[in-house]
C-alpha cells in the first residue's frame, strides 16, 4: 500500500512539475485555457493544455505497449 501511495504522490509531484514547466514555454496560454486575474486572486484553468497532455500520455502509453 505504501508503494502506491508513493507512486501516487510521485506522479501529482511530476504533473505539477510538467505544469509549471510548460507555462514557461508558453503551453499554458492556449485557446481555452481559462485565466482569471483579478488582484490578488488569479484563477488558472488549463483546459486545452490538459487535454494536449492528455493525449500525449495516451500515445505515449499507447505506443509502449506495441
């Protein structure tokens, strides 16, 4: 149980990191992705990015198990 536990935590470490990552080559500013900025408050929804990602993992996943 622990090792999934790990797994789990490794795996959200590592989206947020590819999140993060991909801001600053500027994926997160992609048609449909949300951003509200009001202030001090500054909503973020990367919907599009989310969806990119998603289907890249797919394939990838897709193509490893050939």
């Amino acid at each position: 149980m622990t090792r999934y536990a790990l797994l789990v935590v490794g795996f959200i470490a590592a989206v947020g990191l590819l999140t993060f990552a991909s801001v600053r080559f500027g994926l997160g500013r992609l048609p449909g992705d949300i951003i509200v900025d009001r202030g001090g408050f500054v909503l973020y929804l990367p919907i599009t990015t989310s969806i990119l990602a998603s289907l890249l993992v797919s394939l990838v996943l897709w193509l490893l198990n050939r």
